[in-house]
C-alpha cells in the first residue's frame, strides 16, 4: 500500500511538470517583422505582412508595449499601441509574441519605419561579439559584415534570445538590417 502510494505521488509530480512544462513552452516569445497592412483599433489587432507574403495577425492589450522611432527617442511606451498605431499601414514592424496560429498574442512591437528594412540571407562566419558585429556570406559568395544594434531581437526559432547571443558560425540566417552612417545595422536576425 505505501509503494503504490509513492507511485501515485510520484506520477501526479511527473503529470504536474509536464503540465508546467507545455504551459512555458506556449509562452514562448518569438519574432517577426513586416509591414503593417492593417490595424483594427476596435478589435486591437495588427496584421504584418513579412517578407514571403504570409500575413501573422496579432492580438495586442494595455500591457503590449510599443517601441518608437528613433527619431521620437527609441521611446518605449506600455498601452500606448492605439494612440501609435493610427495611420501605420505601410511601416515596418518587429513583433514579439507569444502563440501560435491564430491564436497570436503581441508583447511588444518595435517601429522600424517606412521603407527602410533590407533583408540578407546567408551563412553566418564570423561572429566578433566585442565589436558587436556579423559577418554573413549570401549564395553569390559575397560577404558582409553587420553592426548588431543593442536592442537586436534573435529568433532561432525555439523563441526569442538575448542580442548578445545573435549567431553561431555555420548558421544560416536571415538578417534584417538598415543603413545608418555607411554602417549596415542588424535589428532582428531570424534563424533559417
């Protein structure tokens, strides 16, 4: 009676960390970026489309908090996604989220502009983490070295990392980048 009581313990501790586990893994926080192409301030949701014309609608609340341009000061601000968003179609956003399919829920975005975003696709193979660079060589053999911005997101895809951990040599990723003074400056590497 005792062992089948350490059994029945034991099995409701395992049922419970599986069921600890799954609920983290839906939290999970991933990235994308597109351009808005529509903003529903009465259903508070922004659809993006990305750069393969998949279309990712994202539900948004008071706690969703909305980075600037950096022109407005890299302004960050929670509940403020309404009062920014009117009239965004057309820019280009970077979206943390967690869920899945249509069940996308947005924890922050990061204005990214208007026209502004070019997108590379490559082989990481350098990677100077004091200089805070990339280096990515494209099928066509060419090679470029990016300047990775502190507030970079990676998403690997097994969710979002810490900018300082952009990339492993031999990794192919998608890097989307804008130009700054001559420097091409990376604000989201996506795992390929």
């Amino acid at each position: 009676m005792h062992t089948r009581s350490v059994a029945k313990l034991f099995l409701a501790a395992l049922m419970i960390a599986a069921v600890a586990q799954l609920a983290i893994a839906e939290d999970m926080v991933h990235a994308v970026e597109g351009v808005v192409t529509k903003v529903d301030l009465t259903g508070k949701t922004v659809v993006v489309k990305t750069a393969d014309g998949t279309e990712h609608a994202f539900k948004y609340t008071e706690k969703t908090t909305m980075h600037g341009l950096k022109d407005a000061g890299h302004m960050t601000k929670t509940g403020a996604v309404d009062t920014y968003m009117k009239g965004k179609e057309g820019t280009t956003l970077l979206v943390h989220y967690t869920g899945e399919g249509a069940e996308k829920s947005a924890v922050g975005f990061r204005d990214l502009g208007k026209d502004t975003v070019k997108v590379s696709e490559g082989t990481v193979t350098k990677v100077d983490k004091a200089a805070r660079t990339v280096t990515v060589k494209t099928e066509d053999g060419s090679e470029a070295t990016y300047h990775v911005a502190k507030d970079a997101t990676i998403d690997a895809g097994h969710g979002v990392m810490k900018g300082a951990d952009y990339a492993k040599e031999g990794e192919k990723v998608s890097v989307h980048y804008t130009e700054d003074a001559g420097k091409k400056v990376v604000h989201f590497v996506h795992g390929l």
